[in-house]
C-alpha cells in the first residue's frame, strides 16, 4: 500500500452539510459525503444538491461521494451531476457487480476520478477479478455488513475470514492498492474498534471505513508502525548493511529477503 493513500475514510450525511467541514478537520485521512444508506429517499435530491454545492467550492477540500446504487432511480442523476466535477476526489460506488456498473460511472467522469467499488453481496464477491480489473478502480472497499446480510452470515469475526483473504488476494493480483475494511458498528469502545482495524491490517487490508470521528484515532494506531517496530526494522537494515552479504540475524532469528522487505517497509511506512 502507498503510504499516500487513506488508512481511514469518514463518512458524513449528504443532508447534513453543517458537518462537512468539521468531518474534514476531524483528522480522517479521507472524507465521503454519503448520498446512499445515510439519507432518506425523500432528501435524496436536497443532499446531493448539497453535496454539488461542496465540492463545486474551491474553499472545500476535495471529498469522496458515495452516490446511490446503479438500481435505483437515484443513480443516473448522481452520476450526471458530480462524476464530472473536480472537486470529487473519486466515486465510492455501492451494490459494485460488473465493470458495467463502472464504466457508467466513467462516461462523464473527469480525467483524475477513481473509483472505490463496495463487494457487498455474493455477485459482487463472485466478481472480484472483473471489478479489481476495471478501469481506474483504485483499490476495494468491503461492505461487511450488507455482505453479511446478503449471504445469511452472522458475524465479522472468522465467519468473514475466507472472504477477506480472498478480497485482499485478488487485490494483489490485479496490481490495485490494498482493500478498505468496513465499519465498526461500536462508536465508543475504541480498543474494539482498534482491533477490529488490527485484524483487517494482518490480513492485508489498507484502510477502514469510518462512521463516527471518535473512530479514527483508534484506526490509525492500528495502522500505525509502532516504535517498538521501527527499532526493529532499524536493527534489520543496519546489520545487513554491516554484514557486508554474509548470513546474519537479529534478536535471534536469521534476516532473509522477506524479513528485510518487511523492515524497509516498516521504515518506508514511518
């Protein structure tokens, strides 16, 4: 994963503008004005008018917009009005199944837009390759609890397991940025909601979704090298460089190619 690319990402109300810029100055690496499951039907044309307004301001930070699902009636309007506008960093685009769905999105889209395509359901998962492929799909966020809902699942623990791996190995494959991890329901308890973020981090995940700003603390220590780390990958490089080729170990165990990428990683990182 770049080290440029967001370790949390925030969600805001598209019908709810007096927050959007505390949501920017609550220290999110990235911000997406929802216009999908956090506004009701009936607000759906004021919130994306609001969200038009920010990102058509050269005072507002660029943002991510959530825009509606291509199934709904809600989509071909959201697409037409912000897709184009250059104060949308990119698309996260619920419901993602087919390149198709994509390629819509693309058709009036500005030349810097990406695209964050949610597996939130079996078709989706089903189509992990052909969305990882898809023309500037940065990297793949994963819906865990609509994904839980559409396929009968109950929990996020190792019920979730195969598919996580899967999301993050398909990922690698097509050469993408490493995945985002759904939300933690849990607003208050941050050590929950750090090792919810830890767990997505062994598995290779990049990032997480965000509902709440108390979230994101918690998150970015998860992503965060700690000092006992970087210590360690310091101790890593520095006897390599001294061994001159020869075999060397350090605390113990012996230093190979994987554990030196590791440590230029964790530096790199730092």
């Amino acid at each position: 994963m770049s080290a440029a690319l967001p370790r949390s990402y925030l969600f805001v109300p598209g019908n709810r503008p007096e927050r959007f810029d505390k949501a920017h100055a609550a220290g999110a690496d990235a911000v997406i004005l929802d216009l999908e499951d956090a506004v009701q039907p009936a607000e759906k044309p004021a919130a994306r008018a609001a969200v038009l307004a920010a990102v058509s301001s050269e005072a507002s930070p660029p943002a991510w917009v959530r825009i509606n699902g291509s199934d709904t009636p809600w989509f071909n309007e959201d697409v037409a009005a912000l897709s184009g506008q250059l104060g949308v960093a990119g698309i996260v685009l619920p419901k993602a199944e087919t390149r198709e769905q994509i390629e819509a999105v693309l058709a009036t889209a500005h030349a810097t837009l990406s695209i964050l395509p949610i597996v939130e359901t079996a078709r989706g998962f089903a189509s992990l390759a052909v969305l990882c492929a898809a023309p500037r799909v940065q990297r793949i966020v994963f819906g865990t609890l609509d994904f839980q809902i559409d396929l009968g699942i109950d929990g996020d623990g190792e019920e979730l397991h195969l598919f996580r791996s899967q999301i993050v190995l398909a990922s690698r494959l097509a050469g993408i940025a490493a995945p985002v991890d759904g939300v933690s329901t849990t607003i208050t308890d941050t050590d929950a909601i750090e090792a919810d973020a830890r767990r997505g981090r062994r598995f290779g995940f990049g990032g997480k979704l965000c509902i709440h700003p108390k979230q994101i603390d918690a998150v970015h220590r998860a992503y965060a090298w700690s000092d006992a780390d970087k210590a360690w990958a310091q101790r890593v490089l520095a006897a390599v460089e001294t061994s001159h080729g020869a075999a060397v170990a350090v605390d113990g165990k012996m230093v190979d190619m994987p554990v030196i990428l590791k440590a230029r990683r964790i530096l790199a990182g730092a």
